[in-house]
C-alpha cells in the first residue's frame, strides 16, 4: 500500500511538471515530494501536499531566480 502513495506521488509530481514545461517546471518537483510526505504522514493526504507543495516549491524558485537577477543586475551597475 505504501509502495503506490510512493508511485502516486511521484506519478502526480512528474505529470505536473510535464505539464507545465521545463521552464517553468523550477521547484516543482522538490516542492512535491516534500508536500506529498508532509501530506502522507498529515492525515493520508499525499497528493493535496503534492499539488500545494509544486505549487509553493515553484513559487520559491521564482522568487529566488529573481533576487539572482536583480542581484546580478546591481553588481552590473
């Protein structure tokens, strides 16, 4: 039983990413592995944590790409 939440959450975290292309797949993957154990061990949702957890894991990376940018611009200047 185990073994398919495993499967499942990897399953759902490769299909999101897949989905929503490579470019913007950053964080996506990290974010949902570590959203679908919190989700597993937090009342057997692991595919909610997924979900949540691509979702904050690309948003952090978008955020941090940024900073990288505006950091790289102001060295630039």
């Amino acid at each position: 039983m185990r073994k398919n939440r495993v499967r499942l959450i990897a399953l759902t975290a490769a299909l999101v990413s897949a989905s929503i292309g490579t470019a913007n797949a950053a964080g996506c993957l990290k974010g949902a592995v570590v959203g679908g154990v919190a989700g597993h061990y937090a009342g057997h949702h692991a595919v909610a944590g997924a979900v949540g957890g691509c979702i904050v894991g690309h948003h952090l990376a978008k955020k941090h790409a940024e900073e990288k940018a505006a950091q790289r611009q102001a060295a630039h200047t």
